[in-house]
C-alpha cells in the first residue's frame, strides 16, 4: 500500500483553530479556555460563573498561588489561582 506524499502546499504555518478537546453534543464548537474577567473575585464566585459557563461536567481545582501542581494536561479540569486572601489571582484556564 503506498503512503500519501506530503507537498509542501499542504503544510499550514497557521495556529490550528480546532478546540484542544471535543466538543459536546449539540455545543458551540468554539468553547472558551480561559476567565480573564473572574481575577478579583473569590475562588467561590469564579468557580459559580465557570460552571454556569461550562456546565457540571468541568473539575474545578481551587489552588493557592505558590503551590507545585502536575503538568498533565486535562481537558475537564481548571485550576483557579487564588492569593492568600483567597482572590483569584491570574485568569483561569482549561487544563
């Protein structure tokens, strides 16, 4: 069986615009991956807005600022950064 030959035209320098996970039945194929309007909010208040969003199906990880975490990436997971005041610190995102 012969292999497909790649030609340079078929190589694209442009960013992928597919979503990093699949999307749910029925759903916007374009779903969102990070919160930059939660910074500022308590950790309670983000995660409510981020579910509200996403739907119950999303783990959300409340985590303080300095702590060591995985590099695993998860499509079902966001990690909220809050400070020591339990504020969130840096935008959310998917991972």
């Amino acid at each position: 069986m012969a292999e497909k030959e790649t030609r340079p035209e078929d190589i694209s320098d442009e960013p992928s615009l597919d979503p990093p996970f699949p999307p749910e039945r029925g759903s916007d194929l374009r779903r969102r991956t990070s919160w930059e309007e939660v910074v500022g909010l308590t950790a309670d208040e983000a995660s409510r807005k981020i579910k509200e969003e996403m739907g119950e199906g999303i783990r959300i990880h409340v985590v303080p600022s300095d702590s060591f975490i995985t590099m695993d990436y998860r499509t079902d997971r966001v990690r909220i950064f809050v400070d020591s005041t339990g504020k969130v610190c840096s935008p959310p995102t998917i991972g």
